[in-house]
C-alpha cells in the first residue's frame, strides 16, 4: 500500500479536521515506529508503520466499508430537511473529521425500500459498482400487489430476460432495461436481479408488466449479501473477505 499523510490517517480515525491535527502534533506524543514526530504532512504507510498517540497505538485503515440493513421511511442521503437520513444511525465517529467529507453511500435506495445500503469511503470501490459499464449485479426481493398466475410469471420472467421497455416517469426518460433474472418464490413474490440503476428502475418495471410493488428490499450487491442478524437500522463493518471479494 502507498503512504498516507498522517494527518489524513489520524483524521480518518475521527481525532479531528486537519487543523486540529496539525495542533495535536505539535503538542502531543505523536509517534511514528517509536520515533516522535513533528511534522503533521509525514508520510505513513498504514500495512508496515505503526502510529501511537500519547502511547495509545492507533489502528490504521485507509478505507471505510460499512454495510446496514436500512429502514424504510429513512432517506438515502447525509442530511435531509424533513426525514431521518441513513447518516443519522451512524456514531459520531463516522459523521466526523475525514469521515464526514469522504464517507458516502454506493447506490441510494427510496424512502420505502429496505435492506442492503453499502457505505465507503473508496472512490474506485464506488466506481466499479455504479459504472455503467461494469454490469454489477443487484439483487432484491420483490412483493408484488397482484398475485400472477403460471403464465404470466412465465410471461414477465421473458420479458425481463429479453429487456423489457420502461415508459418515462415525470422528469425520468424511457429507456430499455437490460437484461434481467427474475426467480419466482410464489404467486406474488420474487427475487429480481439487475445490472443498472435507473431511477425508481424495479418498480417501473413491473409496473410495466401491469403489476404494482408492494414491497422491496435489496438482498445483495454483487458478492455481498446483507447479513440479517443485523435489525432495521442497524450496521457493522465489512469483513475483509467481503471487501475483497467485491474488488474480485
């Protein structure tokens, strides 16, 4: 791994903005190997150094991956005027000094839907995952208003797999969905995955089929499934075999 300022890293780790950083160096016992140093912009390598502060070692990542099983009724954004936002059941760790600028969401989800909500602070991470160009599969369980019979599952399971016409929805133009793999659970309930992202895109979908969504929640972004231990709400960091397998 390349080498980090060290006040990026320290201010990554919530011990404040760069200013205050460039302070606690100065004034404290900030060490670099067991060397003391002075200088707020030295490098760091975060796989080899070690870093204390005041004899406390502190634990070095250069990236945040954070997956939380969201709510419904919660907005997809860092602040919103009317509704609790995704950022509001994070700790103040993660809503401040480096964090509060870099962490962002991969792929919003609207107010009504729930389940796997990806946060990280790795742009290429990011990248990869919303690029159009890179087809990464979404998965999500879908609850339907209308119970559909034998043939028409069999119908819109055609119809997705040949990509189906989505019509325009207010200021969002029509477009033609690539290909999608619906699996059917029930007569009203089914897993859907797809490789892009349009606006309110699941829903239009079927509402293109002549049924409505009841009910949605994003079970998997590529490799990573959502954990289920975790409640509404809440969240953990990514193992690092889930984050690798992301990069995969």
């Amino acid at each position: 791994m390349s080498t980090e300022r060290i006040d990026k890293l320290l201010s990554h780790e919530g011990f404040g903005t760069r200013r205050e950083i460039k302070r606690l160096v100065r004034y404290s016992e900030v060490c670099v190997n067991g060397t003391r140093i002075f200088d707020s912009g030295f490098p760091v390598n975060p796989d080899k150094d070690t870093l204390t502060v005041d004899g406390e070692k502190v634990s070095l990542r250069k990236n945040v991956y954070l997956m939380m099983n969201k709510k419904p009724g919660v907005v997809s954004a860092n602040k919103d005027g009317l509704h609790q936002t995704v950022f509001d059941f994070l700790p103040e760790e993660y809503r401040s000094g480096y964090l509060a600028e870099n962490l962002h969401i991969v792929g919003r989800l609207d107010i009504d839907t729930e389940g796997l909500l990806l946060f990280t602070t790795d742009g290429t991470l990011t990248h990869k995952i919303i690029s159009p160009k890179t087809h990464f599969p979404k998965t999500y369980f879908v609850r339907l208003a209308k119970p559909e019979s034998a043939a028409r599952q069999a119908e819109i399971t055609r119809l997705f797999a040949d990509g189906i016409h989505v019509s325009a929805e207010g200021k969002e133009a029509e477009f033609d969905a690539k290909s999608a793999h619906l699996v059917w659970k029930n007569e009203s309930e089914a897993e859907l995955t797809i490789t892009e992202g349009k606006y309110h895109q699941v829903k239009r979908m079927f509402a293109e089929a002549g049924n409505e969504v009841s009910y949605l929640k994003r079970l998997s972004i590529g490799s990573l499934k959502l954990d289920e231990s975790l409640a509404p709400g809440e969240f953990r960091e990514l193992l690092q075999v889930e984050t690798d397998a992301l990069f995969l």
